[in-house]
C-alpha cells in the first residue's frame, strides 16, 4: 500500500508569528514508513473538515499549555502561555477526525494532557505546585538524556509493544494529567504517581505519552513508538479500504 499520509500539528511562536516544527516529529513518522505533513494553524471550519477526513492519522505533538477552560478551571498564575487557536484547531480534529472517523492518534506531551482535557479529565496546571515530587519532570538540555523511569502496566499495549516493565524517559513539561478521563487507560506511571502514558482501548489506535521520544529517535523504544503508530495508520487505512 502506499505510505499513509499522517497530519502533524504545528507548533506556534508568538514572538514571530509564526508556525514552526522540531525535526524529530517528522523524522520519526518518516523513518517509520509515513508521509508526515504539517497543518497549517486554522479555526476554519471548512479547512478544518477537509483536514480531518483527508489524513491518514495525526500527530498531536507538544508546545503551549492546554487552556485550563478546556476541563472547567480559571488560569492560575503558574499556568504558562497558551494559544486558544490552536485549542480550537486541536479540539475539532480529535472530535471529528479521532473520534467520529476513527482515524489513529499519537499524542506527545501537550498531546497526552490535551486528550485527556477533551475528554473531560483535568490537569495540574504546575507540578511542582499541585504535586511535590522527588522527580524533576521539567529538565533542561540537553533533552535526549533520561530524567527519571516510568513503570509499565502489565497487558498494556506498551508494555507488549516494549517487553519492558520500566523505562527510563526524558522530561520536559510541568503540567500532567491530574483527574484521568473516561475512556483513557493508563499505560505507565512515574514513581510519584503521575501517569506518563495513556491509550483509548475503544479506538483502532489512541496512544499518548508525556515524555518526547522525537528527541530520542536513537533509542530503539522511541523508534518503536513512532513505528506502532504508523502501523495502527496503515492498518486503519486498509480496513477502511475493504
């Protein structure tokens, strides 16, 4: 079949106004078989909708804080810069594409507090506020280095994706999910609690993470990641194809 086409959202810089992408995204997707393409940052609804029924899957990657109105609380101080845009732009695709089509999702970082938000969970809007912890989930370069294990949950698809009971991650964020959603189910958890990895067992392929295996593609786990995901898209494809 031919490569599947997977829609990666952009991430956006204020200060430039401008849409821009870390490498590794596309790196990843493309070493494991996919066409990657970035969207452009629209709330147009007409775009929108071709957007979400011409792509094979999307890659909801990191970037700006989830808007805490998104899972029914006011901005705190501690809650860094956000972009309702791209909330809006996020939103319509995981509803109408994700949801209503099945269309296969990987979420990173922002993406797995982001699936978790829509589907009504809640977030800590600052760890290091709202969770004291030994861990130190925001560490600075360079990024690719470990920051702390997750454990895996046993009979996750993860866990039988790694064969690994626990893996050593990087960290860069400072916001998780706090209250988990329905219809998300834990993959991996950090020692201090804090979930890490989460999968919707009620669609073809929902997996998300919180920590960046797009700064990691020389580890065989953050390879298998992006390549799992390219093989829930082609799988999709070809069962909507019959």
């Amino acid at each position: 079949m031919e490569k599947p086409i997977i829609g990666v959202i952009p991430l956006w810089d204020e200060k430039k106004d401008s849409i821009w992408m870390l490498p590794g995204y596309m790196q990843g997707l493309e070493e494991a078989g996919a066409v990657p393409l970035i969207i452009n940052l629209t709330v147009s609804e007409t775009a929108l909708k071709q957007i979400a029924y011409f792509f094979d899957g999307f890659l909801f990657t990191g970037g700006h804080d989830v808007n805490p109105k998104l899972y029914g609380q006011e901005k705190t101080n501690y809650c860094g810069e956000i972009c309702d845009t791209r909330d809006q732009m996020e939103a319509y695709i995981f509803h109408k594409a994700v949801l209503s089509q099945n269309k296969p999702a990987l979420g990173i970082c922002r993406g797995i507090q982001l699936f978790n938000a829509l589907l009504g969970g809640s977030l800590y809007q600052d760890i290091p506020t709202e969770l004291p912890s030994t861990i130190k989930h925001t560490k600075g370069p360079p990024y690719d280095v470990p920051a702390h294990t997750v454990r895996l949950l046993h009979e996750s698809p993860l866990y039988k994706l790694t064969g690994k009971e626990c893996l050593e991650v990087n960290s860069y964020h400072h916001q998780g999910i706090n209250k988990i959603a329905k219809g998300l189910e834990i993959m991996a958890m950090a020692d201090d609690g804090l979930v890490e990895a989460v999968y919707m067992p009620d669609r073809s392929y929902v997996w998300a993470v919180q920590w960046h295996p797009e700064f990691s593609l020389k580890d065989e786990i953050s390879r298998k990641i992006f390549s799992s995901f390219v093989g829930g898209c082609k799988k999709q494809s070809l069962e909507e194809g019959l």
